[in-house]
C-alpha cells in the first residue's frame, strides 16, 4: 500500500504512535478533517519529519494544528514535497 485516504474519518481513539507508524510506511496520506488529537498531530508530524517514504501529506481542517509548535511543524515541511493545511 502506496495511499491512505481517511479523510472525514474520526480517528481521535487510534493510539499516536501506531498512527505515527502507519504514516511512516506511506507516500501519500490524506488524515484531512480526521479529528485528530494534538498527541496525534504531534506523533504524524515527528514521522513526517523523519520518514524516507512519506511524500505527501495532508491534515487540513483538524482542529489541532493551531496548537503544533511552528518547529515541529517545519521539520515535517522540509521533508515532505506536498503539505496541505
């Protein structure tokens, strides 16, 4: 599996760090309007950041990327050829 698509999808009960693992694995995510938790966002953007295979990533409309630190969120930037917020 190359895509995951789980946009509209709440996923606020998954446990970060398997999220966190599955995204690592991937090269295109869509997690768009997923409800995610600030301990998610934060967990999918340290794998982001460090991923070799993660080239495209969307968290649009979560509610919970406000509160990111602008450090973190620029690690994941910088390692990614798409982000969409």
């Amino acid at each position: 599996m190359r895509r995951l698509k789980m946009s509209f999808t709440d996923l606020s009960t998954v446990e970060p760090g398997l999220l966190a693992r599955a995204v690592s694995w991937l090269e295109e995510v869509d997690l768009s309007s997923s409800q995610l938790t600030l301990q998610q966002t934060q967990a999918v953007l340290r794998a982001a950041a460090s991923s070799r295979q993660l080239k495209k990533l969307d968290l649009a409309m979560n509610d919970s990327l406000p509160a990111v630190k602008p450090e973190l969120l620029a690690s994941a930037v910088l390692n990614l050829e798409e982000f969409s917020i």
